[in-house]
C-alpha cells in the first residue's frame, strides 16, 4: 500500500493532478496574451531581418526548446501511424501559416489581416453552434471582431492574397491542433505538438533560412529571434494543447474571438495605445458573446 500511495503522491502525478484543475479557459487566456507579445518583439526583427528570415527564426526558436524541453522523437516513435501523419500536416500547417502571415503583416494593417484571419474560426464556431443562444453569442462575438479590427479593403493585391492563405491554414491549425491533442492517450499533447514544431523547422528552413542568416551574426536579433520564438510558438500553442484536450472545437474557435479583445489590452499596457469607445464597444461585444455561449453536449466527451 505504501509503494502504491508513494507513487500517486509522485510529483509528475501531482504535476499532472494540477494541470487537471486548471479550467481550459485560463489556458486560452494565457494564450491569447502571449499570441500578442510575440509580434510586440517581432517588431524589433522587421528591423534587421527579413520576414522570412523573422519566420525561420521564430519556428526554428522554438523548435529548439521542445527539443531541449520534452524530446519530441520519442514521442513521435512511439504514437500509431495516424498520429504521425497528423503531426506531419500540423507542423507543415505551423510553418506555411507563420511563413504567411509575416508577409501578409508586411504589406497590410495587421488590424485587416486580423479581421481576414478570424473568418475560419468564426466559421467553424458557426458549424458547431447547435443552439439559438449559441447563434446569437457567435453573432455578438462576429460584431465584436469586425468592430475591433476596423477592416479594410485595401492594400496590396499580394498582401491580401497572403492574408488569406493565413486565414485558410489558421483554421486548418484548429482542425488538426484539435485532433493532435486527443488522437493518442498514449503519449502527452505537449510531446505531440514539439514533434509537430521539428516538422515545422524542417518545412520553414528552405523557405528562410538564407534571410535569416543575418541574424545569426547578430545577438540583438537572435535573443530577439529567440523571446519570439518562445511567446509566439511554445507558451501560446502549448495552452493552446492543454486547452484543447477539455474543450470542444467549436467552443475553442469562439474563444478566438478573444484574441482582438487582447490585443486591445496589451496596446494599452505595453504600447499605451488607449481604445477609442468603439474599440471599448467591441471588447464588450467579443465578451458577451463568450459569456453567452453555452456549451455543447456530445456522445463522445460529455458535456463541453
């Protein structure tokens, strides 16, 4: 008995005990902060480094603590087949949508590629969305997001055409992050989704590692490159992971309507960009529709 009460009392199952009681929705909320100061810094990069060479950075950064942290191989050895192919397409997912949205942000307002960017989720939400209250939280939080982002169309022919391919991958990203974290109780999402960023590495690297060669020669940039890497692609998607496994898709992409509402916020902290009424009005109209959204019940998971 005492063997089998030493190991419940372990500290990984206590880690993993914690980790339990942890609601999904503060996980998303620290996602939703760290998705934001991650192109706070990346303004530093536009600086001395190309975009694709930001973008190499960033993934390859990133790649490199997973590897250092959780050892994804053994991970990605040990899952069944389905799994890995799943890994494979989310970590070529991962490095085409970065790819692409650094260069849509370079060309357009990123309030516009924001706006474009929030069309697939909020379509999923919609697909997902059984209900009359849930229809009415998806119209509030939908109001919010174009209130917010202020869209525009205007710009770059080849900027736009960027921004929608990052709003096709962006959903593609909630499809497969979704299945990733519960398609194998075998192995931990976090190990999943570090073998799905060493796929990224290797998908990202012919497209920019030539202009990111600069800033291997530079400190400023690389520790810029590096605090990238770690708010835009571990923190943010390894929440994303752990809030993932308790929440249904169509409930998760109605949490990405949050993600302009925090935006605001950091703005206000970290750029002190004060909002205008609008902006405030469409904060609250993103909230209302979070707190209106009712989960769903299924056959499979229960009640979300």
């Amino acid at each position: 008995m005492r063997r089998l009460d030493s190991k419940a009392n372990s500290p990984v199952r206590r880690s993993a005990a914690l980790s339990d009681c942890i609601p999904p929705q503060l996980y998303f909320v620290g996602s939703a902060i760290f998705h934001y100061l991650g192109p706070s810094f990346a303004v530093l990069l536009f600086a001395r480094v190309p975009v694709s060479g930001v973008a190499w950075l960033r993934i390859v950064s990133a790649a490199l603590v997973f590897v250092l942290w959780r050892k994804p191989w053994r991970a990605f050895a040990k899952t069944n087949n389905e799994t890995r192919w799943l890994i494979v397409c989310l970590g070529a997912v991962f490095a085409v949508m970065n790819y692409s949205f650094y260069f849509a942000i370079d060309r357009l307002p990123l309030g516009t590629v924001a706006a474009i960017e929030f069309i697939g989720p909020i379509a999923l939400a919609l697909i997902g969305a059984r209900s009359w209250r849930n229809l009415m939280a998806l119209g509030l939080a939908a109001a919010g997001v174009y209130f917010l982002t202020d869209i525009r169309f205007a710009g770059e022919p080849l900027g736009f055409a960027w921004a929608f391919a990052n709003a096709v991958l962006f959903t593609l990203y909630i499809v497969l992050a979704h299945r990733v974290s519960r398609s194998d109780p075998a192995t931990k999402p976090i190990d999943r989704l570090g073998a799905a960023m060493l796929v990224a590495a290797v998908v990202i690297t012919p497209l920019g590692l030539k202009d990111a060669m600069p800033a291997l020669l530079d400190p400023v940039a690389l520790l810029a490159g590096f605090g990238v890497g770690i708010s835009s692609s571990v923190i943010p998607y390894a929440f994303d992971q752990l809030a993932m496994t308790k929440l249904a898709r169509s409930t998760y992409a109605l949490f990405v309507a949050l993600l302009p509402a925090t935006a605001v916020v950091i703005g206000v902290i970290v750029l002190r960009q004060i909002p205008s009424w609008l902006e405030l009005g469409a904060v609250g109209l993103v909230i209302g529709g979070v707190l209106l959204h009712r989960r769903l019940c299924g056959s499979e998971h229960g009640c979300r």
